[in-house]
C-alpha cells in the first residue's frame, strides 16, 4: 500500500493529517497543492483526487499503483490511517476505534470542532490585511478579524472549562495521558493563530494544553513553515492586529 497526500501546510486540516502520518510512522509521498490558486478546482484534482475540490485528500494505491481510494476531509483520513496503521497499540492511543465509549469521546470533540473552533479561522481574513493596503488594514481588523475574536472566545471558554477538569501538567481533551485526534485537529487550528502572535492569556489552561501538544517534535517539524508565515505577518503587520488584547 502506498499513500499519496495531497496537501499544503498553511492549510490547518492538512497539517493535522500530516503530523499523525508521521506519528504513526507511516510513509507517504507528498503533493503540494497551491489551493490559494485554485489548482484543487483543476479537472485533473476533482477527477483523480478528491471530488470534494478540497485539501486535504489521501489517495491510497496497491503496490501496482492502482489506485484503491482517494479519501477527502482530514477528519475521515485520520480515522482512516488510525484503523490501517502497523502499530495497532499506539494507533488506538490516538483513535481508540475498537473502544465504543473512548472513541465517542475523541468524535464529539472532533465534531464540535467545526461550529466552534474551524467556523471562526481567522489565519485567511489575517493573510488579507497582510496583503492590503496600510489604508486598509484597520478597517479590516475591525470589520472582518474582531467577528471572528468575538466568535471564537465562546470555544475558547468551553475548553478552558473543560481542560479544568483535567488537573495535569499535560492535559487532554479525552483525559487520557495520550492526545487524541481531538487534541491534534483543535491545537492544528489554533496554533494558526498562535504562530501569528495571539496569545490565549484569558484561557491559561487552553494556553498550557496548546503548548504542551505544539512541543510535540513531528508537531513542531510540519509546523515550520506557518511559523515564519506568522513571523513574516507579526513583523509586517503586527501594529494592526489586536493581538495583546484579542483574547486578554
């Protein structure tokens, strides 16, 4: 078996798939996908890749290169690669699929993640005043990046709550000494942000979990290259964002 990923890593979710790959100790080949650029929406991507037109996709091919699947959504892909893994034990450390009650856990904070964390990314609406004119960089801090502060401080407190319970100098949303895909795919959307300057100073706990899954050292590899995007963006336009005060 060999899997293709298709991905980029400014993208959140592709991130997400590509560290578990890497924790899993599963082999892939990697394909850079210029999404900004609409190359997921070229005829050759939605026809052979993903129908969905979006990043990140997994092709799975038998070892005559005979594609058997190409799977969409980081979501299904990393529940995927945690069934087919060779290291069955540590794959159940990060989706115990066998395990009913423990992986219902691990879902519902997957599925929360959607409304409550990935509904109010905010790293494309910060790429945007990056990229505009210094004319219009307050305006778009005010009207398009404050919304989404406004919107993500709800989760940001429903983790914090959480997270509280979990009294450990290395908490899990799970509560298991091991992160989970839960933990993986919530800390890959909010260290977008973080890498950009944020910081959770009115969530401590959410900050201190953050910290604890991003100093993992396949988190920290992958992540290099959007921790010089948000050095680019902190130097640049770090005096138009709110970025002390966001989340104080």
């Amino acid at each position: 078996m060999t899997l293709h990923l298709y991905a980029h890593r400014l993208s959140q979710p592709s991130r997400a798939v590509e560290i578990l790959l890497r924790e899993l100790d599963m082999s892939y080949t990697w394909h850079e996908v210029d999404f900004a650029n609409g190359e997921t929406r070229e005829p050759w991507f939605a026809k052979d890749i993903n129908a969905l037109q979006t990043i990140p996709a997994l092709v799975v091919s038998a070892t005559d290169d005979k594609t058997e699947a190409g799977i969409g959504e980081s979501h299904a892909i990393m529940r995927y690669l945690c069934r087919v893994a060779p290291d069955r034990d540590h794959a159940a450390r990060w989706y115990p699929a066998e395990d009913a009650l423990s992986s219902a856990q691990v879902d519902l904070w997957m599925a929360w993640h959607h409304n409550n964390v990935r509904a109010y990314d905010m790293f494309h609406d910060i790429m945007n005043l990056h990229l505009t004119l210094p004319m219009l960089k307050y305006e778009l801090q005010e009207t398009a990046l404050k919304p989404l502060q406004d919107g993500l401080r709800g989760g940001l407190a429903t983790l914090e709550q959480h997270l509280e319970k979990h009294d450990t100098s290395e908490p899990t949303l799970c509560g298991s000494a091991h992160p989970t895909l839960a933990d993986l795919t919530i800390a890959c959307e909010l260290y977008q942000i973080v890498a950009v300057g944020y910081r959770f100073t009115r969530f401590p706990n959410v900050a201190r979990w953050l910290d604890n899954i991003a100093q993992r050292p396949h988190f920290q590899d992958v992540s290099q290259e959007i921790v010089e995007q948000g050095r680019t963006i902190r130097e640049q336009s770090g005096g138009y964002l709110d970025l002390d005060k966001a989340f104080a």
